[in-house]
C-alpha cells in the first residue's frame, strides 16, 4: 500500500491506546515514540487531520480498536474496512516466535470476527482477503482488493526497495523479514505441512497455544468463508 504512491500509511497507530494508555498488555519490542499521540481520540484525530491532505490508509490489529471503534459511528462510517487473515496455525507459531508470553486476546483473531460483524450489522460491508492467496497470486488478488475498494490498479507496487518506513523502527524486530523483502514470496508447496510442524513445535514449549488455536480457529474459519475468490 505504500508503494502505490497515491496513499499516506501509518502503521499500527492505535497500538499507543492499547499497549500505552490502557497498559492493556505487554509488547516486547516497542519502542515507544514520545511525540505519539496515545488515547483513542488522539489517535483517531490524528488521523481524521492526515486524511484532510488526502487519502490515509492504516494497518492496525482489531482488538486494539474494538472497544471503540464500533460506538464511534462519525469515523467508522468514513472508513473503508479490509480484514486480512491468515492461518491460524501459521499465525500463533509466528507470534510465538517473537513473543512467547502473548495473550489470548493479542492472537486477535476473534476480535476480527466480533469487528466484521459488527460492522456488518451496521450496514458496512467489510472485504476479507486471506494471506494465502495474496501469496498464491499476489497480481490478481491485489487488483481484486484494489478494485473492490476503489483504488486504481497498481501492478508496481508489488515490487519494492529495501527502504524501511520510517513508522517501523518503533517494531523494527517484529518486520525483520519484511523489512529485507523486495516483493511477495510465494508460498512453498508444503507451506500447511510447515505450518503444522512450526505450531507443534511451538505448542510442546507453551502448551496453552492448543487452547488459543480451538478458541480462534472457529472465527478464522466464519472469516474465510466471506474472502475474496478470484472467478
């Protein structure tokens, strides 16, 4: 979304509510910026100030928004609402990695299937787009998402520089891969094997991700049923 050119990014700005101001869990990794702003209205005006030079676009984990986000009607009515999933196996070996003590709540998960419905019972209608398939076809898959939420095609931000955003260095150990891409990978032939294997392995060490994956997997499933299919 950043290679676009067309949109001004910032990455996961309402985490300052959630790990900051509220101290409603514990980020290993977090550099916090002291020129951030930290409650949810500063946040949200900050945002809403950006979006007045043009169009913003925000990557942030649900349950970091959830408590409010549904109640403020004036900003969730001009946002458009994109929900990307992943495995869950895949996606709690891959926390574990970086934060083996991470929360229920912090798989965030069932907090993207408590937003997407209430948002659907709110008249909005969110995309839901699976990180498997961007991988599998990330030239069709993003033309879809683009198309379905009116931005223009833009095959050359598929490709990009080893340029770091500036807003990642206060996470930079949470995108190390990422920060060394150029572009999308595509996904091994073996990748639900792999991810099996890494999240067993995970698991013998902190036995309670068993029961974060029966407690998420039923919402990752309900949100996969509503993703994008390429005809």
């Amino acid at each position: 979304m950043r290679e676009r050119g067309d949109l001004d990014c910032a990455h996961e700005p309402f985490m300052y509510d959630y790990y900051v101001h509220r101290a409603a869990g514990r980020m290993p990794h977090f550099d916090v910026q002291p020129d951030h702003p930290v409650t949810y209205p500063e946040i949200r005006d900050m945002l809403l100030a950006r979006a007045g030079a043009g169009p913003v676009f925000f990557k942030d984990m649900a349950y970091y928004v959830t408590p409010y986000l549904l109640e403020d009607t004036g900003f969730r009515d001009r946002l458009t609402h994109v929900f990307l999933i992943r495995n869950p196996e895949a996606a709690l070996a891959s926390y574990h990695r970086l934060d083996p003590g991470f929360s229920l709540e912090e798989a965030g998960i069932a907090a993207q299937w408590q937003l997407f419905e209430g948002l659907r019972a709110a008249g909005r209608d969110p995309v839901v787009i699976r990180a498997e398939d961007i991988r599998n076809a990330p030239r069709r898959m993003m033309r879809a998402l683009w198309e379905r939420i009116g931005l223009e095609d833009a095959p050359e931000a598929l490709d990009w520089t080893g340029d770091v955003p500036r807003d990642w260095a206060q996470v930079g150990t949470w995108h190390g891969q990422a920060s060394r891409s150029t572009g999308i990978r595509p996904m091994e032939p073996d990748h639900e094997a792999r991810a099996r294997a890494a999240f067993e392995t995970a698991a013998a060490i902190t036995p309670q991700l068993r029961d974060y994956l029966a407690h998420h997997r039923p919402n990752y499933e309900r949100l996969a049923r509503k993703a994008i299919t390429l005809a």
